[in-house]
C-alpha cells in the first residue's frame, strides 16, 4: 500500500496517475494518524518551501512523516518534497525543514555559471546515478524533467544522482530508508515511472 501525501502543495493527480500507468494502487492521503498504516509513502511537492512546511504542520502531518521515516519503511519526496526532508531551506528567508536527512536548500549562485542560464532550471536534463535500487535497470545516465530554482547541498554519502546545470548539483538522494529526487518521476515518461517502479520494489 503506497500513501501519497495530501497537504495541498502538490501535484496530486499527476503522481497517482503515474503509478496507475504501472499497475500499482496508490492513495492520496491527508489523515496524518493513517500514515503508519501504509507501506511506503510519496511525499510531493510544488510551490515555497516555509508554504509547504507550514501546511504540514497545520495538518499535522510533518510529526506523522517523521514517525513513518522512523519504522524503515521506504519514504520518497519528489521535488519540493525531497527539499522538504533537509533540515533548512533559504527559500525567501531560512526556513527549517523535517530535518529527516543532513543538508540545505540553497538557490543555484548563478555567479558559478560559465554561461548565462535561467533560474528557474527547467526542462529536460540529465541524472548521472550512483548504483542504487532506486535506478535499477537504468543506465549510468538518463534524462528526467525538472522545474526548481534552489538545490540541495549534503553530505557525498547521501547523494545518488547529480546533474549539471551552471555547475554540479545533487540531484538524487538516499539516507538509509529515505529517498528523495528533485526532477518529476511522473512527468517523465518511460524512465521516471521505471523510478517509480523501482520504488515500488525497496
């Protein structure tokens, strides 16, 4: 039984969708005391990090994803979600996250650009893996679709997948039963719903 978190910063539909491609039964829920029932958990996420912690607690439920992470059971933030699992967040002022694995949301310094880029990054880039059971199956390079304008810095140990954009990023992370991506698995085809699939499996 797969939980997508409902805490109304998320593309909702879009994930549930993308599981319902690969045959697999995901529920969106918002009642943070059904958390521990299920056996994995998606933790989502589009807009502002202080907006998307500030209506977890509202709906109580950053407490409840913090004892789901505690039972092993295979936790995964998407986007806005894997920043959310840090401990702190630059995003219009320092905003401090779940704390579920050591880092910081920092935005892309564009002063490290060799080129003129856009920020926010967009579109279509490439993840160069670590060997992990999230990327099972997948080459040692793939392309999924990201939209974001800050970043993850954490510890080399945490980091699976990396991606260049002005300079290096960690694009993928994993601490023991903790797993986050920044791109969007469910809006990129064949190979993010493999991701998706790969979840399914831990």
């Amino acid at each position: 039984m797969i939980a997508i978190v409902d805490y109304n910063m998320g593309n909702l539909a879009s994930v549930k969708n993308a599981f319902d491609k690969i045959g697999k039964s995901a529920e969106v829920v918002s009642d943070p005391n059904e958390l521990k029932n299920y056996d994995k958990v998606i933790l989502p996420g589009v807009g502002a990090f202080g907006d998307a912690m500030e209506h977890l607690k509202e709906f109580n439920l950053d407490s409840a994803i913090k004892e789901f992470a505690k039972s092993g059971k295979p936790l995964l933030g998407v986007c806005l979600g894997m920043q959310l699992l840090f401990n702190k967040s630059e995003e219009f002022g320092e905003k401090e996250g779940l704390g579920l694995i050591d880092g910081e949301v920092k935005y892309f310094d564009k002063s490290k650009f060799s080129t003129p880029l856009k920020v926010p990054h967009m579109g279509w880039n490439k993840i160069f893996k670590k060997d992990n059971p999230l990327f099972n199956g997948l080459n040692e390079s793939f392309y999924l679709y990201f939209v974001h304008s800050l970043h993850i810095e954490t510890k080399e140990e945490n980091i699976i997948g990396k991606t260049f954009y002005g300079y290096e990023f960690a694009s993928a992370v994993n601490q023991d039963n903790i797993y986050g991506i920044q791109p969007h698995p469910e809006k990129s085809h064949e190979i993010g719903l493999k991701i998706l699939e790969n979840f399914v499996k831990l």
